[in-house]
C-alpha cells in the first residue's frame, strides 16, 4: 500500500470520522473489489480512445457502490479523464428531466486539477489551447485573430453540426473575454452550464433566446465532450448514483426515467456520445422489482445479467455487476488498513498497533454488526466510523486510554435507524 502524505491522510481520515465516502485515496481502503480493477481499467482505455460504454452497479445499502463509483472516478482521473458524480432526485434531479442532470454534471464536473464547478477552467483551457495549436501551426510566437478564428471554427464543426447553438454561445464567451466583458462572460458560461434564469441582455449578445431544455442538453452533452478532448481530457465518467430513487416517484415519471434511461443506453451503443462512460448504481430491488427495471422489458432486457452462479464467478465485463457486500473477515482486513494509516501518521504508532490489535478490531466489527442485527454487509461506514473517532483518536490523544478498558460500544437510535431506513425503503410497495 502506497503510503499517504498527511494531507492526503488527514483528509482520508476526516471522512470515516464522519461516516462518509473519502474523495479519494480509495486504493488504500480497496478492499473486495480489486477483482473489478482489470475490466475497470480496459473499460477507461476504450473511453480514452473514443469509445463509449454503460454499466450498471448493483448491491444492498452498505455494499460499498458509493465507494466504487468514486474508486472509478478516482482511477479515470489518472488517466486525465473528468468525472461527474450526479445523485437521482426525484424533486431535483430526474433522470426524465435531461437538462437537470446536465446542470448537475456540470455543477459536478471535475480533474485532477480542478475541483467541482471545473467547467470554466475547462472551457478556458480549450480556447487557449485553441490559441496555440494555432500559432504552431502557423510558425510564429502569437496568433493572429483570424489565425485563431479559422481554427476555431474547425474545431467547433464537429459539436456544430449536433447542436448550432453551443459553438454560437462559445464564439460569443470568446469575444466576451477579449473584450473584457466579465458580466457577459460569466453570464454565458452559466448558460452554457445550463443554469436557469440567464439575464436576456447576455443572451441577445449571443443570439439566443432560449433555456437549455431537455434536447439542447443532450447535445450540450456532446459539446461537453469535445471541448473535454480539446481541453486534453480523452472523456468523461458520469455516475448517476442512488437510482434507486426512481422506484419512490409516481408511476408516469417513473416510466418516462426509465425510458429516457434506455434511450441513453441505446445513444451510447450508437456512438453519439464518444468518450462518454456511464455507470448508474442501485439496489437489487431497482434491477429486479416490479417498480425498477423490470417495468420496462427493453431496458430489462438490454441490462440483464446472470447471477445464478456463485460471485466469485461473475463476469465483470458484463454491463451490469454486483457487489457482495462485507463479510467479517473484510471487515477486519479494511479496520487494519485503517488503523495502520492512523498509526503512520501519530507521534505513537507502536502503542495504537498494541492497543488495537487484529482481535480488538475482529471483536469491534462483530460488536457493530451485532449491533445491526448480525448485518456485517451493512456495518462498513459505521464500524470504520466508530474505530476511528471513538477508538483510535482516544488511543492517540489520551495515554491512559485502553479501549478494551474504557470502551463499550454504543449505536444511538439515529445510526441504527438511518441504516434501516436506507436498507428497507426499496422494499416497501408504493
């Protein structure tokens, strides 16, 4: 395991104190789905190249799919790929509603070096990368702005001839920025970024009119991809998470969700959004109730996988996958791996490896999934939650601290009931 500089571990550390997913770091917590690593990679090579892809990831509450997502996004970033991750909202993000989920994905768009909202940065790297393939191309030190012009348009031909108006809008950016207009800049930028409620005197100077609605977002979509490549990003992994959600909506938006879902699929198998991979998580009750997939054989169809056979024998190349969840023995192997990193970076490394033993952090897992009713495979969040603010940070920061001593494990009714919340909900027949 590559060790973390104390920022990197710092953060890492933060996040299980607060029983969330870390951004990233995952390698170190990777644990049960290295399996997936080989397809996973072979998938991001031939979005790199061009290609476009769907996956569907399938597991309980607790089974690690947040975790995975962001262990994806994590490694398509190395590779210079942006990532989007959009959660499925009924009231804010329907998936039948295309131009919220590209609003979201652009609030959401990051690299490796941006964080969120990297739109703008992007755009701005590919106008002036724009800039100086052309004085190359040209042989001098500085472009002319016709030089610039020619090979603009040359490479807005492409998002064109999907969707006029986006190149229209980025023309208009362009001569905003040259002019030092930054009002109209930023208004077009958000335009672009599909934010509602764009002041019309912006608008007029870029000859629109119009909101991003359900079709200019698609094809904004492409545009995205293309200023993505020309910005020297090969593609983008979006994640739409929590699909789930789908189920709880009445059942015409359910329906129209579902199919605007199976159209997406069928574009992506096209070639309409090339460097485009689209992973969407859910429960087993989405892929195979009545209120999920199910309910719409084409999509059922297309996303059907056999998991009649034992796990370990699963096709990860198939287009959807499952994740098994946490035994006890997995539990423990990602408590170690969290207590070593803790240990790296303490004045005491010697007395938290002692005090927190292999058989403190077996009998801590099994006291949370007791707990939980003997529910190892919802357990993770929680029991790393606990070892690192109730256990470990006691270790570090109290000398006389023996957890064995002077801890006794306690889940509030507010932890216990989240988890049966999120674990019962899809189950229940609306």
């Amino acid at each position: 395991m590559t060790a973390l500089s104390p920022v990197r571990r710092r953060e890492l550390l933060q996040s299980l104190r607060q029983g969330t997913v870390p951004d990233g770091n995952l390698d170190a917590l990777a644990v049960g789905i290295d399996r997936f690593a080989g397809s996973v990679d072979a998938d991001l090579d031939t979005v790199s190249a061009g290609g476009s892809l769907f996956k569907a990831v399938r597991g309980e509450y607790g089974s690690g799919k947040t975790f995975f997502s962001r262990w994806v996004e994590q490694r398509a970033m190395r590779r210079g790929l942006a990532v989007a991750e959009v959660q499925i909202s009924e009231l804010e993000t329907p998936l039948h509603k295309l131009e919220t989920v590209y609003r979201r994905t652009i609030e959401e768009l990051r690299t490796s070096a941006f964080a969120k909202s990297a739109f703008r940065p992007v755009i701005d790297a590919w106008l002036y990368g724009i800039e100086e393939d052309a004085a190359a191309a040209a042989g001098v030190h500085e472009a002319s702005a016709t030089q610039v012009g020619e090979l603009l348009e040359q490479r807005l031909a492409s998002v064109a001839t999907a969707t006029p108006v986006y190149p229209m809008v980025l023309r208009a950016y362009r001569a905003a920025l040259e002019r030092e207009d930054a009002a109209t800049a930023d208004a077009l930028i958000a335009w672009l970024g599909g934010q509602p409620h764009v002041g019309a005197a912006a608008k007029r100077v870029a000859g629109i009119r119009q909101d991003v609605d359900h079709f200019l977002a698609m094809g904004f979509l492409q545009g995205l991809l293309a200023v993505l490549k020309g910005a020297r990003h090969p593609g983008l992994v979006l994640v739409l998470d929590e699909a789930e959600t789908l189920q709880r909506m009445r059942s015409d938006s359910r329906a129209k969700a579902l199919n605007a879902l199976r159209q997406w699929i069928d574009e992506l198998d096209s070639g309409r959004y090339p460097g485009l991979y689209l992973l969407i998580t859910g429960t087993p009750a989405f892929f195979d109730g009545r209120l999920g997939v199910q309910s719409l054989p084409p999509l059922a169809q297309r996303l059907h996988t056999d998991f009649g056979t034992h796990a370990r024998f699963d096709n990860p190349r198939a287009p959807q996958i499952r994740l098994t969840g946490f035994d006890l023995d997995r539990l423990v192997e990602v408590g170690i791996r969290v207590r070593d990193i803790y240990a790296d970076g303490s004045s005491a490394p010697q007395r938290i490896r002692s005090l927190v033993d292999d058989d403190y952090l077996r009998d801590l897992a099994a006291a949370v999934a007791g707990e939980l009713g003997g529910k190892v495979g919802v357990s993770p969040r929680l029991f790393l939650k606990k070892l690192v603010a109730d256990v470990l940070d006691r270790v570090d920061q109290f000398p006389d601290f023996d957890p064995r001593q002077h801890y006794s494990l306690t889940i509030s009714d507010t932890e216990k009931s989240e988890i049966v919340r999120a674990t019962t909900a899809d189950e229940v027949e609306l």
